[in-house]
C-alpha cells in the first residue's frame, strides 16, 4: 500500500525544486474543481482537477491552493469555506484545519482569513493566478501552455516518481484483474452494458470508486469504432469483444485493451488478426527505451504493422509503396498510444521530448475493419488493397491490444499484466 501523504508530498517538493531552479519567487494560485450538478440538482461525482491533485492529494471541490514565497521558502496553503450547521446535517461534520493537515501534510485555512493573509506577504505579484482564466469567454480543454508555471507542471507530471509508479502499478494490477474477471464471464446472448457494469462493479468494489474514462465495450462491428461508448448491443457468438478500460486510483489512471472472441475460442480468422496486432505490439515494445523520440517509436509501428498486412494478404503493394500511400490508416487510424498519469491522456498527450526513465507510456497497436474507412478505400485505394479478402473481414470489427509501459534506465517494463496470448486467454474463458 502505497503512503499517499508521502507521494502527494514528494509532488510538492518536486515542484518546489523546479521554482527553485528557475528563480521564481512570484505568487502562484490554482483553483481545484468546482462541484457540478449532473442535471437539475443532482450531484455529478467529484473528480479533482489534476494540477490541483498533484500537488495536494486534495480531492474537495471549490477550495484553491497558493503558493507563496516566503522568508526563503515556499509556502503551501489550501483555502476553504468554513463550514456553516447546515452543512454539516445535509453532507456530515468535516474534518477540523488541524485534522485536514494532519491528513493531507499541507497547511489549511478558512477563506475569511484570506486577504490577511495577503497582507503579510513580501510581494503581492503573481506569476500564475488561476482565478483570473475561469471566467474567459473561451475555455480551452488544454490551457495555453505559454505560461512558465504551467510548463513547469507539464515537466513534473511527464516523469513519475518512485512513489507515483508503485500506486499507479496497483490501479493497473487492479485493472489487469478486472480485466481476466470480465474474460472468465462473457459469453454469447450477454449485453456489452454487463462487461461494462462487471468491469466497473469488480474494481470500485476494491478501492477505485472513479474510472479513468468512460469504458469502451464494443462487439462484432462495434470493436472497429474507436471510442464506442453506447456498450447497449447483444453480443453475438462468433463476435470479437474490444473492452478498453481502466481504473483510477487517487486520480492515477490505468489503461488497458484486450481483445476476445466472446464465445472463448479463436476462429481461424479472428487468429489471423489477433495474432498481426500481438506480434506487431511485442515488436514495437522492444523498441522502448530512454531517448528513443516518439516520432521514431511510431514510425517503427507503422513498419511493422503495415508489413504484417503485406505478409497476411490484405495490402497487395510492397511495404515502401505503402508507406507512402499510407495504408495503415485505412487499418489503424488513431496514434500509437500516449503518457499516462493524472489523466489518461496526460499532460502533453504524446511525449514532447524523447522517452526518459519515469515516463509511463501506452502501446496500443489495432487492426480494424471500419466499414466506412473500407468502403472509402474500395473507391481511392482499391489498387493497394486485396478487395476480395478486405470484403470478407467488411464486418469483423478490430482487435486492439493496449499495455501500460514504464520506461526505465535500461529499457522498458511492462506495467499491465492481463494475459494477451491466444492459449491464456482460452483457458480462462474455457
């Protein structure tokens, strides 16, 4: 069990350092998420911001957190509302300051006490005031990174500390789980919103009340949409099931793929696609190591990937021509993968520098079958494609298989063990 004070306060220190180092002493404020209604006065479950989370382990709505430059040292303080008798008979007694302290390792204070406080700073500048974006006209999902506070953040995130892979190793220990438990249930004649519910049931039930995202449970067809949400159809024997889902354990996210026959046996052509994308992503995890840039790791998917198709019949150019072309993406039209951390697409979404030990990376090769990007690519690529083979798999739907990947100093872990061979996964749905 990993001691979340500790890890929360290694965050801070990490990012002290970073002002440090840049010579900031310049006040800064970030603003946690404001508590939201799901529709008319239904509460919508709380989720952190994550910059807020990672400095502070916080996860209460409508507080802020300041950081102030004070007699050589930075000083840490998370403001909040005092609470009023009504609130606590509608949503129960909080936690006194000094109990909050006590548990988060941070210093709080009620917000009454707020321009005090001010008044006894040694400058009143600030670097990075949040309070001042939450009201532009235009919200963008990514901030504008231009601003140095913000960049520094990004830096600290991108690179885990020893601390933050040990917990994110347990959400993905937890999810691989999840993931094998869902294998032993499915079956012909089940609803992909069963998975969905089991997947969901098996870890909150363990710990992890948020997922990291909505999971993605799609059969037959449904497994070639890549961010299929509906998981409403009745699957069918002789489907393939994509289930793309992932925990989230004090905001750190899991992420992982896998790819079955929902009625627990391969067919030969469901092994021919199975067996491209598995061999592919094996390949391209080898490659991992510190300093390797992103753009050189996705270019050696796209080889190895595209050569697979050549190999299997389905592109009938040779692998330059095809490159060129790029056929890939009739196949596999989304990227490699991304970071992982606080969001499931985290900071930057595909790293900005070349891979560093402490990066946690995705790997998510897939082969699909889109009838819409088939039927385009019958009309403007016939002349690269094996029609007659491409119409056979027109509704097979797709396999992906995603693993959650620590680069280290000398190359690679692979975070995510749910099992991916053919052999295993029978056995277990057998």
């Amino acid at each position: 069990e990993v001691t979340t004070k500790a890890l929360f306060e290694k965050n801070r220190q990490k990012f002290e350092n970073g002002l440090r180092s840049k010579n900031i002493t310049r006040n800064i404020c970030i603003v946690a998420n404001m508590s939201q209604f799901r529709n008319a006065d239904v509460d919508l479950l709380f989720r952190q911001d994550s910059n807020f989370l990672y400095l502070t382990g916080v996860s209460m709505p409508d507080v802020m957190l300041t950081i102030c430059y004070r007699e050589s040292k930075y000083e840490f303080v998370i403001w909040i509302e005092e609470p009023s008798e009504k609130e606590s008979v509608w949503n129960g007694l909080p936690m006194s300051l000094s109990q909050l302290q006590e548990v988060y390792g941070i210093q709080f204070n009620y917000i009454t006490h707020y321009e005090d406080y001010l008044n006894t700073l040694e400058s009143t500048s600030w670097i990075y005031d949040q309070r001042q974006m939450m009201f532009e006209e235009e919200i963008s999902l990514y901030p504008s990174r231009q601003n140095i506070i913000l960049q520094l953040l990004e830096q600290c995130r991108t690179i885990k500390t020893d601390l933050e892979v040990e917990l994110m190793q347990n959400v993905i220990n937890l999810s691989s789980e999840a993931h094998v438990d869902v294998m032993r249930i499915c079956k012909p004649g089940m609803y992909e919103s069963q998975l969905d519910a089991h997947f969901q049931y098996y870890t909150a039930s363990r710990g992890c009340r948020h997922q990291a995202y909505l999971p993605i449970v799609g059969s037959g067809v449904n497994s070639s949409v890549l961010h299929y949400k509906d998981n409403t159809a009745k699957m069918e024997d002789g489907d393939v099931l994509l289930i793309d889902a992932g925990a989230e354990f004090k905001g750190y996210a899991s992420d992982i793929t896998r790819t079955f026959p929902v009625n627990g046996k391969f067919s030969e052509d469901q092994k021919v696609v199975y067996t491209m994308v598995l061999d592919a992503q094996k390949k391209i995890i080898e490659e991992v190591r510190p300093g390797l840039d992103w753009e050189e790791l996705s270019s050696i998917a796209t080889s190895i990937l595209t050569q697979a198709l050549i190999e299997y019949g389905f592109i009938t150019c040779n692998l330059d021509l095809a490159l060129r072309q790029n056929i890939l993406s009739i196949f596999m039209p989304h990227g490699l993968g991304h970071l992982l951390g606080l969001d499931v697409h985290d900071t930057t979404i595909f790293p900005q520098i070349p891979l560093a030990e402490g990066m946690i990376i995705t790997i998510e090769p897939g082969i699909y079958f889109n009838p819409v990007l088939l039927d385009e690519a019958f009309e403007t690529k016939s002349k690269y494609l094996n029609i007659e083979l491409c119409k056979r798999f027109h509704n097979f739907g797709g396999v992906r298989i995603e693993d959650n990947v620590l680069v280290t100093a000398d190359g690679f872990k692979v975070l995510s063990l749910a099992p991916k061979e053919i052999h295993e996964i029978e056995a277990i749905m057998s």
